[in-house]
C-alpha cells in the first residue's frame, strides 16, 4: 500500500495531472488489459507463441513514460487541454500518445479473437498483431522524433 502511495506521488510529480498523464496512464491500462487477455487464453491455447508481442509491449512503457515525463516538463498541464504551440506540435504529440494508447488496446482485441479463433484463423489474427505491434512501435518512434523537434529540447 505504501508502495503504490509513493508511486502515485511521484507519477503527480513526473507526469503532473492533466493531458500527459492521461496519456500514460492509458498506456498503462492497456498493458495492463493486454496481459490479462495472455493469462485468460492460456487456458484454451498455448500462450507461447505470443509472449514476444507481450514482452515487446512491455519494453516500450518505459519509452511512453519517458514521452510523456518529458512533454510535461516542456508543456506542464494540469488540465485536458492541448498546451498551445505555434505549429501544433504538442496537439500531434498528444495525438501520438493517445492513439498509442488505442492501438495497445486493438492489439488486446486481436488476442480475444485468438482465444476464440479457429486453427485456420489464428495465423492470420497473429500476423495481424505483429502488424499492430510493429505500428506501435513505429508511432511511438515519431514521438520520440517529434519531441526532439520542440523548442527545449537540444
């Protein structure tokens, strides 16, 4: 109890309370969603075959959190509003995090299926995650590109 005491303040800390935050903390959930789906198709399906998108998945929340820390220190938001940028740089970014967030959780989707699918389905519903994975991974480098690009930032 005091540990999650301790993290929540230092998330209020790091990631403030608003559109960043909010972000993460999506991210987070959808991690979260993704693994319980791995633990409940273990009980129909061998779950091996999907660890490595599960791991992959795993390895980028340190990725989003960094993001998201750092977006907060450049732009603080305590609220859900996009902090103002000239060019909209901070609206793309929110953009990429959020939709990070939603395609985390399409790919938690995919593994439902699997979990119902036909053997003459399942190959193509795994090769369907990798794709959402790879384009995971993708969207989360050009937020990484992107926040390069804002002013603070050398």
């Amino acid at each position: 109890m005091l540990a999650a005491y301790l993290q929540k303040r230092r998330d209020d800390k790091e990631l403030g309370r608003g559109l960043w935050r909010q972000g993460h903390d999506r991210f987070v959930r959808g991690l979260d969603r993704f693994h319980q789906v791995l633990e409940q198709l273990a009980a129909r399906k061998d779950p091996a075959p999907y660890l490595v998108y599960a791991n992959r998945l795993a390895d980028l929340l340190p990725r989003v959190r960094q993001l998201s820390v750092r977006a907060q220190q450049l732009a603080p938001s305590q609220g859900l509003d996009i902090p103002f940028s000239p060019d909209g740089s901070y609206a793309r970014l929110n953009r990429l995090l959020t939709t990070a967030g939603k395609d985390l959780a399409a790919c938690a989707q995919v593994l439902a299926m699997i979990r119902y699918a036909p053997a003459g389905q399942e190959e193509n519903l795994r090769r369907r995650l990798g794709q959402q994975v790879e384009d995971l991974e993708t969207r989360l480098g050009q937020a990484e590109i992107l926040l390069q690009t804002l002013p603070g930032e050398e």
